[in-house]
C-alpha cells in the first residue's frame, strides 16, 4: 500500500470552478451529520456568493482532500441566519467548515488549512490598507465541536464558550480569532 503524502506536499490554493465544490461535498457529508453539515445548494451559494473565501488542499493528483468554507456577515459571531447569506461589506468571516478526507486526518491538513487562511485573511487586511480604501475584515468566526477546540485554539482562535446556535444534537462553542491582534498573540495573551 502506498504512503500518503505528507500535508506539507499538498497545494493550498482556493477553489476555481462549482466541479471542485462538488468534489468537497463528499467531506461534507463525511465529516457533520446530515443536521449539521451544508447541502450541494448551500456550498454552491456560499461559493457563487464568496469564491475567494474558499481554500482547499489537493494532494499532487489533484484530488481535494480537505478545505475551509466561509462566507462574510457583519454579526460578530456565526448565528443561524449568517449561515446561509453573503454580505460582502461584512467585516467578519464565518467560517463554516472546515473539512478533511478522513484518510488524511491526523496528518496536519487543519493546521495547514487554517494557518494559510488566517494568513490571507491579514493579506487581504493588509493589501486594503496599502490602498487606503476597502472595507477590513475584524474577525474569524466559527461554531466546533467540543473535542476540536484544541485544535482551534492552538491555530490562535479564542473560545466564548457554549454558542446558543443551534445546529443538530451536539454542544457548539463559539471561537474566534481577532485579525487586528499581532499573529504571535495567543488567546492567553489576550485575556
């Protein structure tokens, strides 16, 4: 049986075409339940709506093996309703998944995926400012699992605690990470 690659030989680029989006989908499905996860409809929205805020990671035969979905609201946290609109003159991005092939996990894929993420959304931040117009982003948004906030907090996200979203069975956290704060900020240096 062949070794997997590792994460670090993935390409980290941000999805071009709807065929890439139904190629995630199958990771969707894989990875909530069928009350948590997005339908084919909602992730087409979300990228008809927000393409730029969509990051995959493809292994080198070009198959995606896990990614981030997001779109812009101007709330502060990820609410019901953020998680079917678009606005882009929103300055917070919630993220609403953040998805990897079950044969890749445990491999660094997250890590890589949110780090990346993370790093263009200060880009984006940063281009803005060297033009002196646009409207900045403030903040990732995003609801986890109880047993990811590890996960999430080592990538440099906060957690509010207990979200009051209601999304399928299972307790949600809100988490968010501040785009304004220095990168090598820690949630514990900003408390």
């Amino acid at each position: 049986m062949a070794q997997l690659e590792a994460a670090g030989d993935l390409e980290l680029r941000n999805l071009r075409s709807e065929d890439e989006v139904r190629a995630a989908y199958p990771l969707e499905v894989a990875g909530y339940s069928a009350e948590e996860g997005a339908s084919l409809e909602s992730m087409l929205y979300r990228f008809r709506q927000a393409p730029h805020l969509f990051l995959g990671a493809f292994d080198q035969l070009g198959a995606i093996v896990g990614y981030i979905m997001s779109t812009q609201v101007a709330a502060p946290l990820v609410t019901h309703a953020s998680m079917g609109t678009h606005d882009p003159d929103g300055s917070t991005v919630c993220i609403h998944s953040v998805c990897v092939s079950p044969r890749w996990q445990g491999k660094g894929v997250a890590s890589r995926l949110l780090q990346a993420y993370t790093s263009s959304m200060r880009e984006y931040n940063s281009r803005l400012d060297s033009a002196g117009s646009g409207r900045r982003l403030d903040r990732l948004a995003m609801l986890s699992r109880e047993n990811l906030l590890p996960l999430y907090e080592r990538a440099g996200y906060t957690t509010l605690g207990r979200s009051s979203q209601p999304v399928g069975t299972e307790s949600w956290y809100d988490c968010v990470l501040d785009l304004h704060t220095d990168p090598g900020q820690t949630a514990e240096t900003l408390v």
